[in-house]
C-alpha cells in the first residue's frame, strides 16, 4: 500500500496492490466504519510458538514490530470513478487498510508497536545473507 501522504500530497487517498497478480485497489476519502476480531491477538499467538507476522513501513526502511490489528474492517470511501462504496475487507488486506489509513491520519506503525508495549526491531543481512532481526533500543 501506499498513501498520498507518504509522497508528500495531502490528500486523504491511498492505493493496495495485495499481492503482485491483485489490481490496484484506490481508496478515496476512506473511513472505518467497523472492526471484527475472530481469533487471538499475534502477541498471544507468538507465545504459544505460532509464526508472527512483522509490519513494516516503505517510509521506514528496515524497521519492523509486531501490531495487533482487527481481522476485519468494513471501510466507506469512494473508488476511481467517484462512486462511493462500503466493504468489509479480512485479512492481510484488513491490516494493509489499517497502515494506510493510519498514514492518512499521521500515524506511523512504530506507534502501534509503543502503544501495544511491543518491540522495534532493525533487519540486515548476516554473513550468509540471511534476514535477521535485531531489537532496537529505546
């Protein structure tokens, strides 16, 4: 995703590609009208060993945490051609409209991760060139 703000034009727009075969999607003037939370948080789930999902940021490169978001929004705004839609949207799209929408309104994802007392990590590359994941310190 990629908000308007984020190329220093203020407007309350932004773009989603899901997934490189995904149309982009454009979100005029969006608003969350509704949230639904079916399962554990990821906090939770990283406790129990389960895999966990890092957000991160095209504006913060190399910065990673972990953010609770819903598993789903229902989200009123207006599409290309003007008209003006509700849908609700579930997964990784969920929490791709949610970073945006954070944006349009200021908000950077480290945020979250401070507010949910979670950690900031900083990714580089080993000697192998494998990802690793260092915690950053505040």
């Amino acid at each position: 995703g990629l908000a308007a703000p984020q190329i220093g034009k203020s407007l309350q727009l932004f773009v989603v590609k899901e997934s490189p075969k995904d149309p982009v999607l454009v979100f005029i003037n969006p608003h969350i009208d509704a949230v639904i939370d079916h399962k554990k948080s990821k906090a939770a789930k990283k406790k129990d060993g389960d895999d966990v999902k890092l957000e991160g940021c095209l504006s913060l490169s190399d910065v990673w945490g972990i953010v609770n978001r819903h598993d789903s929004v229902t989200l009123t705004y207006s599409d290309m051609t003007g008209k003006r839609c509700t849908n609700t949207f579930t997964g990784f799209l969920a929490t791709i409209i949610q970073h945006e929408t954070d944006h349009l309104h200021g908000i950077l994802f480290p945020k979250r991760v401070l507010e949910q007392k979670g950690i900031l990590y900083k990714s580089k590359k080993n000697a192998d060139g494998e990802m690793i994941f260092e915690e950053i310190a505040l």
